[in-house]
C-alpha cells in the first residue's frame, strides 16, 4: 500500500514522486503555484527541476541538446533530439510546414549522430552507419537544427506527437560522452547536484511565459537541489534495480517489450508477478500462451505495437490511418486530452469536434455523415473517429456499440483510448479497430517511465489494411524505458482492484456531501465520475468483475471553495494520472488557462479538480478528503 504524503509550498517544483530521477510529473502543491505556473511568475518558474516528459524538457535532455547544438549548431542554431530518422524527418515536415503557415518561411537541418564509447563519435549519411562499431554499445540520435526563433513552431513537435528522445536515452548518450572539460561524463559516475531549470512550453497548455532558452547549467541564477540519483552512480542504479527493483537486466530490452505485448494481448496463461529478475516471466521464449483475455480470442503479441509515449500512440494510429485510408477530415468525440484534437487538426485534412460527446451528439454525427455521404457516395464521409473511454477530465463514456454501428455503414476507422478505463475494468476492443493507450499511466502506476501502446483488432474489417501499412513500424521505444514499464506492469491487474476499490469510496463519500444528493448549500456541485457520469454507456463495455478506475473530477459551486479543497488536500499535487499514490490537479487551470472560456462552453470549468486515486489506505484517503472538504465548505 502507498503511504499518504503531506505536501506543503516546501515541495515547489520538485520531481513527483519524490527522489525520482526520471520522474514524469512536478509537484504544484496550491492553486496559487499552478496559476503561477501558467503566467509564468519567477517564483514558480526558478523552483521547477522536473516536469511532464512532453512539457518541459529532462534536465538531461537539456544538457544532451545544449551540446548539440555547440557541437553541430550554425548561427546560434537550436535543436530537437530524435530517436530516429523517420522521426527526424517527420519534426522537418512539421516545422518548415507550421512555419510556412505562420508567415515565417525557415530551414531544418538534419544531423545523425552516432555515439560510441571509447571511440570519437561520428557524423555520418542518414544511409550510412559505421561500420566498425556495435550498435548495442553505441547510441545513435537524429539531431533537427533550426534558427532560434522558430524554436516555438518545433516544440509543438515534441509536446503533440511525444516522438522525442526520452530522458533515459539522453542520459545514456552523455554517459558515452565526455563532459565538455575533456573528462569522463558525470552521467557515467556520480552526478552532479540538479540545477533548477526553467523551460519554456511553447504552448498555452502547461506553459511558462519566460525566455525560451533556457539558462546553461553554470547558470548563477539557478539554485541545486539534490536527489537520490545525485548519491548513486549509474553503474550503483543498474545494479540496484536489476538486484531489488527486479527489472530484467539492460541488455533485455527485446525480451521486455516481448512481455508487455503480450500482457497487453491479454494472451499469458501465466503472469507471475513473483517472478525473479531473471524469468521465467512473461517474454520468455517457452511461457504458456492461450487465447486472449481482451474480448477478441484470435490477437496475438503481433498484434500490438509499443511507443515511447501514449501520445505517440495516438499520433501513429493517425498517421496510419492516413496511409490507409482515403483522406477526408477525422471526428474527435467527446472533449479529450488536449493534444489529442491537436494531432487530428494539425495533421491531415482536419477534423470535426463533437466536445460534449454526449448521445445528442451522436445523432448530430450521424446527420453529418448521412450530408457527407449523399455528396461523395463513393468516398467515406469520414477517415476516423477518436474518442476516450471514459473521457478526461469529465469521465463521460460515449455509446460505443452506436460509434461501431456508425463505423461500419459508413466505413470509416474507430479509434478508442482507453487509458482512462484500462483493460482490466472495460472491453472496448472487440468494438474498435484500433485501441491506443498511454502506459505510462495506471499501467506503470510508478510515475518514471513513459510508454503507449496501439492495439490492431484483429477482427476489425480493416485489420488487413491496417496490418499491411505496420511492415513500416519505427520501434523508437528505448529498451530502458521498456524494461522499467515491463517491471511497473508485472502487478498491474492487482493494483487496478484496489484503486477502483478506494475511488469508488471517496466518490460516494464526496457525493454523499455535494448538490447532487440534495446537500443545502453544498461546496461540491458534481463528483464526474464514470458510475455516475453517462453510467449506462459505461456499463455496456464494463467487464463482469471491473471497476470505474481510479479517476474522477469535482466542481464546485465556488472558486473560493474549488481553491480551499485543493490547497487543503493532503496528497501530492501535479500533472499527469493514474499513478500508485493520489494525485490531484486543478485540470483546466494546467491544460487551458488561455481558453477557459472555450472549456467551459464543454462543461470544463474553471475551478475543476482531477483527482487520480492511488494505493493509500482507505480509511487515511477518506480522512484526507474529509478535511479538504471542510476547508471547501468552510470558505464558500
């Protein structure tokens, strides 16, 4: 069981969880941080040393960039760090074509860059790879360089699609490195102390409104904090997390992505999650596999395909299908995670917004496409609809048997993300053709890896298709990455019970207390959460023995109390969901703080809390919500 954590204004901008070197969230602790955050106030700003992968840059990657751009760099060049070519190239396309629309025509430069140890490392041809070294004890990154001022065009790059190298890569390219004075790489011995740096999102959401270069690491202005992966050297964190933390050793990357295709294939007999460090476990060669557990008996481990992100994910499953399908606008349905309507309107023909995703809205998409199909009866109406399920913030779950029936008559591809529900809990993919999700959620639970996965059905009537444009698939996953997700995984099921168990408990607690159950004169307007939000579509995908996961939100009938419960909330508080420990945001503040008005045309208030249950205790959880509760009651 996770422990309650007490936060306080003493936790500013620290990693979430705490003493975590690859942490993916940032602590956030009161309404008036976050707010901060938004504008950008020094305050916040110089406290920040972690932050969401795709928001703020790892400090890392910072450091791994900076040389780059000395390295490699013309005029006062800047950079973004690619995995690989085909990533490369797509960062190209985007900027020089963003750029072009914005009135500022510019240039991309490519560089690819392999990294050996012992040896100088090498520029070389994107068609040309050294010879005389081996790929697994080199490291090889595709450098995008681009004038200064068109740096904001290309983070929306790296914030939208979540391709970018990750913080786990860029620490094992400075290890192959020697530091800047000539000697050995502090990557590769102890680190130095980790400098609070600023970095600008170049985007309204999750933004900062300060200077986009950030400062270099000798920095006066930067302040040190110091964590635990200051003290242990990278040779002492490898070995306590193959001995202790029972990851599978570093050069098993394929044999753990092995093991989480299948567990996302639902296909393991077996999945012991007492297994040793070695195996036998999941992606061994002889484990028992039998029929998938996900709805649809015939998919197999081929039939899934790992990303770096979840947001990546959802970018690939588009592209696809781009590539397969006749080009005609998508539908995103229902009001999703911002970047997700990003992808659909910034690549390809556009798309249609249905942001209540409501079953009114159904019958207005059904309206549209009978209009679109009686103009062009020979060209779907449609490339593919995107919807949650449950959607995010508003936990609103959309009646996917309609979409299904939607889907055929008119011939397009349905796309559902199931992050927020998870496969324990729902069965969504015998409706869909595609099912894209973000591992780095619930699915780790620990908060310091990043992945996502894209599940073909196999059952689909364009699987065929779809199957045939994967021969292309650019595995950008790091194995490191990899290996800490397979490790986070292995007690996924178990942990899924016990977060629903909790959530469905401060749920009915806070909605025992809110307008909703006839309070007079309630803090709490509405507990948003799948039992209770659009319950009946929920219930057709819900599985016999599942939950409602381990999400909600709550409105409030003030800002004064929606401020009052937050900062009173005795729980760690940042971006990101779905992690072991609870964890709370004031959503629409962090995602849209520059079009609160536009959120709230979809019932995405202003002064809306996320709420994403963990581990802790039952009893202490309710006692914890029970006094910020108070605070909201009191200051309303």
């Amino acid at each position: 069981m996770a422990a309650a954590v007490a936060v306080g204004s003493e936790t500013l901008g620290l990693a979430v969880p705490p003493f975590t070197q690859h942490a993916i969230s940032v602590s956030l602790p009161t309404w008036r941080d976050n707010v901060g955050y938004e504008e950008g106030e020094k305050r916040v700003v110089d406290s920040m040393v972690s932050g969401y992968p795709r928001f703020f840059m790892h400090l890392s990657i910072q450091k791994l960039a900076s040389m780059c751009e000395q390295k490699f760099g013309i005029n006062g060049e800047r950079c973004l760090l690619c995995p690989s070519k085909k990533v490369a190239d797509h960062c190209r396309t985007f900027i020089l074509d963003r750029a072009a629309l914005a009135g500022t025509p510019t240039h991309v430069r490519l560089v690819q860059y392999f990294i050996c140890p012992d040896e100088p490392s090498t520029t070389a041809p994107p068609t040309q790879q050294p010879s005389s070294v081996s790929p697994a004890r080199c490291a090889e990154l595709h450098i995008a360089l681009f004038p200064a001022e068109i740096f904001p065009i290309a983070k929306q790059f790296w914030q939208h699609t979540g391709l970018g190298v990750s913080s786990r890569l860029a620490e094992h390219c400075l290890s192959l490195l020697p530091s800047q004075d000539g000697s050995q790489s502090p990557s590769s011995t102890s680190p130095s102390p980790t400098p609070r740096l600023p970095f600008k999102a170049h985007n309204k959401h999750y933004s900062v409104k300060h200077s986009p270069r950030s400062p270099s690491l000798g920095d006066s202005r930067s302040t040190v904090s110091t964590t635990l992966s200051d003290v242990l050297s990278k040779d002492q964190s490898t070995y306590l997390e193959e001995r202790y933390g029972r990851n599978l050793p570093l050069s098993a990357g394929a044999f753990a992505k092995r093991a989480l295709r299948r567990r996302i294939a639902g296909v393991l007999v077996r999945d012991n999650v007492d297994d040793g460090p070695q195996g036998p476990c999941a992606g061994a060669q002889d484990v028992e596999i039998g029929p998938s557990s996900r709805g649809v008996q015939d998919i197999t481990e081929d039939d899934v395909f790992l990303y770096p992100t979840g947001m990546s994910a959802i970018w690939n499953a588009h592209q696809l299908v781009l590539r397969a399908r006749p080009s005609a606008k998508s539908v995103c349905f229902g009001f999703p995670y911002t970047d997700t309507l990003k992808i659909l309107e910034k690549w390809g023909p556009g798309a249609h917004f249905f942001g209540h995703g409501l079953d009114s809205d159904i019958d207005t998409l059904e309206n549209l496409l009978a209009e679109e199909f009686s103009q062009k009866p020979l060209h779907p109406p449609v490339l593919a609809l995107f919807t949650e399920f449950p959607s995010n913030p508003l936990l609103r779950s959309a009646d996917i048997p309609r979409l299904r029936a939607l889907a055929d008559k008119y011939d397009f591809v349905l796309v559902i993300d199931e992050t927020i529900g998870n496969f324990v809990n729902v069965e969504v993919l015998p409706h869909a053709d595609i099912v894209v999700s973000s591992l780095s959620k619930v699915f780790s639970g620990d908060a310091n890896a990043m992945g996502g996965s894209l599940v073909l059905n196999p059952k689909g009537r364009h699987y065929a298709t779809l199957k045939s444009h994967m021969t292309t698939y650019d595995d950008t996953y790091f194995d490191e990455d990899a290996l800490f997700m397979e490790r986070n995984s292995r007690n996924f099921a178990q942990r899924i019970r016990t977060i629903d168990e909790n959530t469905e408990a401060v749920c009915t607690f806070l909605r025992s207390r809110s307008a909703a159950e006839g309070v007079l004169s309630p803090a709490i307007k509405e507990v948003w959460y799948p039992k209770y939000t659009t319950p009946t579509n929920y219930l057709r995908c819900k599985l016999p023995d599942g939950g409602y996961g381990g999400l909600f939100s709550l409105t409030f009938t003030s800002l004064a109390a929606s401020q009052a419960f937050f900062d009173a909330l005795p729980y760690l508080k940042g971006p990101s969901l779905g992690t072991n420990f609870t964890l709370a945001c004031p959503y629409t503040i962090l995602a849209h703080y520059t079009e609160l008005g536009w959120a709230a045309q979809y019932g995405v208030e202003e002064g809306l809390v996320r709420i994403s249950v963990g581990l802790e205790d039952k009893e202490t959880l309710l006692r914890g919500f029970n006094a910020a509760l108070k605070a909201a009651e009191a200051a309303k």
